[in-house]
C-alpha cells in the first residue's frame, strides 16, 4: 500500500475515531489530441496517469457527511435532511457534495459517511483533479451503498456534479478517463455514441512529459463556458441550412465556410477550430496504429496552433514552452492540454531524450520567467479502483 494511502487512512481513523470501510485511488488524466472537442460531440484521445487522489470512506449512521481534505487540512460538515444536497460556501467540499447530490437525483437515498481524501495531482495544473475527486468519491459510494451503476454511468453522474455543484459545463472527457482508462493504453472516445476504442502506447518509442506553466487562471472556468455557447451560436447558425446538425461534430469545414458570412468572426473561428480538431484525432489514431510518431506530433503541433489561435485559450507561458520543445532531438509532438489558460504542455518524446528534454526546457522556461519550471514524467495507469488493504503496510 502506497505511504499516502497509508496516511490516509491513519488520519481517517484519528478523525473519525473508527476506520475506514474502503480506500480508493481515481487518477488524473493526460490528453494526448482532442481539446474542446468533447462538448461538441467530438472525439478525444485521453489516458489516466499516475497523479492520483486517495480516499478512505466509511458509513458513520449519524445521518451526517463528514468530509476531511488531507492536502489542506481542513473539514467540513453537512447534515443530510428531507431537502436535497445543495452548494455550500467551502470551495473543495462541493466537489464532493455535488457527487452525493447526483445519486440522491437518482432516487438512491445516501446514508451519512465520513471520508478524507487527498493526493498527487497538482491543482489547477490541468491534470483534472477535480475529476478525480468527483470519480473517486462516485466509486466509494458506489462500492459501499451498493447502488449498482456501472462504470459509464458514474463517469456521467461525476461530470454532472462538476456542472451543477462547480458551474463548469465540461464535457465528459476528464471523468471517463478518470473511471474508463487501462494501464499502458490511450483510448479515443467517440463523445457522441460514447463508443471508445483503446490503443496501446508502447512506452519504448515515446514518452509522455508534462511541462507545468505554473499559470492558474482565474478567468479559466468563465471562459470555458463562453467557448461552449460560441460553439452553440455557430450550430445555431448553420442549422437554418442543415437541420439534422447537432453539435460541431456533424459540420464540414465546406460547410461553415459556405456560410462564414453569417455569423461573426469570432463564431466562425471557434467553429472551425473544433472541426479541425476533429479531424485530427481521427488522423492521429491513424498515426498511431501506424506506429509513425512523427506524423502524430504534426497534429499535436498543429492542435496548438488552432488553441492558440483561433480558440484563444492559450497563454504565453504555454506557447513558450511549445515553442522551446519544438525541434528538440527526440520530440515528437508538444501541445498545451486541457482546457487551458495556463496548466501543462503535453510532450511526447522518445525515452533517450527525456532527460535532456526536461534541461532544456527547463532552462529557456527559467531563462523567460526568472522560475523554475515543473515537470513530471506520466506513467500510463488504470481507472478507478479500489486500493487492497495490506495489513502493516
Ligand atoms: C476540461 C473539461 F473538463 C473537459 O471536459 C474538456 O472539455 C477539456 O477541458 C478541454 O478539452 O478539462
């Protein structure tokens, strides 16, 4: 048993003064192409890695939600009543109250528990902590109230508590790849059809390197929102032309072309960035399978320009570090990654340039900045699981 699941679960018990039921481990995720295509019915590439939060959960019969943030020492109390969960004033708590709060939506009643929780995910490093949060506690209550829904179904009851207890209407990128990833393999999910297709990643040829901006914006999440209702504007527009359309994921670029003109430019260009973006996750897995890295690359690169450029959800510090890996020896492809703002560049590159990769980043990032840069090495794991018990561990 890893030291901080340990940790944990000691700090369950002296909480709570009894000890936890079940440990479980939900992981953060990487995306290798496919940002904000999610939402628009499109498709993504994303992999859970070995940044992860613990929790270590118990029923407690006192008609009481408990919670304990490890990381931030911290606690926080509800009690549950007739009235359904709300929204509360502590930021990190609703994460998990918004969790509870779908399965009583569901019609399953929850039962007072205690839990803490805690781990390795940077925040706000666009690793998709909150996801994690949000699958991890879905699980736990899951497992222990035997409610019964599959593993789908809790990646779609996650993401509707990050919309209604966090206000960010995300996609279902994040928590399916938080509950759905396998160990060594990438998976393209269709987010139409939720159809999902996993593709090996063999680790002898590229490497997944994370570069942190150390950027955390505060706009990020307004914004994001903004991007969605652009898309739905665009669709707006295009479906007095061509009613079957749903989302961007069903337009041409011919299409939106024919009919630039009626819509604003600022439309125009987020539309096309998501009908690009599609495109090239369909290519890339084409790469892919194909074993030619250096083709993916391209895509990720050119996944980049479109973020930056016409979806402006780039920020100078993540169009730094692209810039400083692009050309290195052994660099595949570099991209920033999630929804943006500030967080990770995703890079991939061939193992025996890891180590100078991460120099020479790292040096032109400080020589800009005046700080040092973060970089993680990301292993490839499993979803969502729960964590043995190794007695003396
Ligand atoms: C965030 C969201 F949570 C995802 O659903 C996805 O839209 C991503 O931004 C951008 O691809 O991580």
């Amino acid at each position: 048993m890893p030291a901080l699941v340990h940790a944990i679960a000691s700090a369950f018990t002296d909480a709570f003064g009894h000890d936890a039921a079940l440990l479980v481990r939900a992981p953060g995720r990487v995306n290798l192409i496919g940002e904000h295509t999610d939402y628009n019915g499109g498709f993504v590439l994303p992999a859970a890695i070995n940044k992860e939060i613990f929790f270590a959960v118990a029923p407690n019969n006192l008609g009481r939600i408990r919670l304990a943030s490890y990381d931030k020492q911290e606690h926080h109390e509800v009690e549950l009543t007739a009235e359904p969960l709300a929204p509360g004033p502590v930021q990190w708590a609703n994460y998990l109250l918004g969790v509870a709060a779908q399965f009583q939506k569901r019609g399953l009643a929850v039962q007072g528990f205690d839990c803490v929780f805690g781990g390795t995910i940077p925040m706000g490093a666009g690793l998709s902590s909150s996801a994690a949060v949000e699958c991890g506690l879905a699980y736990a209550l899951n497992q222990l109230h035997n409610y019964g829904l599959n593993s789908l179904q809790l990646a779609q009851l996650a993401q509707k508590a990050e919309h209604e207890f966090a206000g960010v209407l995300c996609g279902l990128m994040d928590q399916f790849a938080s509950i759905m990833s396998r160990a060594g393999q990438v998976v393209r999910l269709d987010c139409r059809s939720l159809e999902y297709v996993y593709f090996p990643f063999d680790t002898q040829a590229a490497q997944v390197v994370l570069c942190n901006s150390g950027v955390k914006h505060n706009l990020a999440d307004s914004e994001y929102n903004v991007r969605r209702s652009q898309c739905e504007r665009g669709v707006a527009v295009l479906r007095r032309y061509y009613p079957t359309i749903q989302t961007l994921r069903d337009v041409t670029l011919a299409q939106l072309q024919a009919h630039q003109q009626e819509m604003d430019e600022l439309t125009y260009r987020r539309c096309r960035y998501v009908i690009e973006e599609n495109e090239r996750v369909l290519r890339a897995c084409d790469y892919l399978n194909a074993g030619d890295l250096t083709a993916f690359g391209q895509q990720m690169y050119a996944s980049h320009a479109g973020l930056r450029d016409d979806y402006e959800v780039s920020c100078p510090e993540l169009d730094v570090l692209v810039e400083a890996a692009r050309g290195l020896p052994g660099v595949f492809g570099s991209r920033m990654m999630g929804g943006g703002f500030g967080g990770c560049t995703i890079n991939l590159v061939a193992p025996e340039h890891v180590e100078d990769f991460v120099a020479e980043v790292s040096r032109h990032f400080t020589a800009q900045y005046g700080r040092p840069l973060e970089t993680y090495h990301a292993h490839i794991v499993a979803g969502v699981s729960a964590v043995p018990v190794t007695v003396g561990a």
